[in-house]
C-alpha cells in the first residue's frame, strides 16, 4: 500500500529521479517551457511552483532581514543544478510572480507519442503575471 507516499518512481532509482528532477526544473527556468510525459510534467511542476514560491518569500522577507534572502537562495541552489538559474529565478521569475498567489505553470496536451502512446505535454511558466 502507498499510503501517505508522495512522488512516483518513473522506473529509476533514487538518484536517477533526483538528477532528473533537478535537471528538469533547471530546464524549466532556462527555457520558460519544456516538453515532456504527463508524469513527468506532473513531478517538475510541484517542485517548480514551491521553488518560485520559496524565491518569492525570500525577496519579500529580504526587505527586513537580508540574511533570509541569502538562506532562500542556497535552499533553491541545493535543489537546483545550475547557479545561473537560480539568480534568474530570483532577479526575473520570482519578481514577476509577486502578485500571483500561485498557479505559476501551465500543463498543455500534446498527444501520445508515437513509440510508446505515453501522453506528452509541454509544461510552461504561465506569462501573465
């Protein structure tokens, strides 16, 4: 039973999801868009909205205390792969979101691919702000 277990497995061991994870989400943030299966998408989104939302927090909280902008940043940079990213996430993604409560990506139909019938999608950060 997987009661209470969060995530899917898609097939790899631990690592292999970690570095998929990171390198997507990194992905995410360069390009604005990637396209992927639905599974895929769904595990990238959930960890592209709480990383936009940690930025967002810690830009705001910046304003009192610097140091919490400093601590935002190194909690993205661990689950992130690229240190550029994770300062345009916060000089140009986060900023951008400041008024949005959430919902910050989109999740497009594509159709089935044609080796496998998965489902593919293209996930994208949601441009109006």
């Amino acid at each position: 039973m997987r009661h209470r277990v969060a995530g899917k497995k898609l097939n790899r061991d631990t690592a292999q999801r970690v570095a998929l994870r990171r390198n997507m989400v990194t992905d995410l943030f360069r390009h604005e868009q990637i396209r992927t299966t639905r599974a895929k998408a769904k595990m990238v989104r959930r960890q592209a909205e709480k990383l936009i939302t940690l930025a967002k927090r810690g830009l705001v909280k910046a304003e009192e205390n610097p140091s919490a902008e400093v601590h935002a940043r190194r909690l993205a940079a661990t689950r992130m792969s690229d240190p550029a990213m994770v300062q345009k996430l916060f000089n140009e993604i986060a900023p951008r979101y400041a008024d949005r409560p959430g919902g910050y990506t989109r999740v497009l139909k594509l159709g089935m691919r044609k080796g496998d019938a998965a489902d593919i999608v293209v996930l994208e950060l949601v441009e109006e702000a």
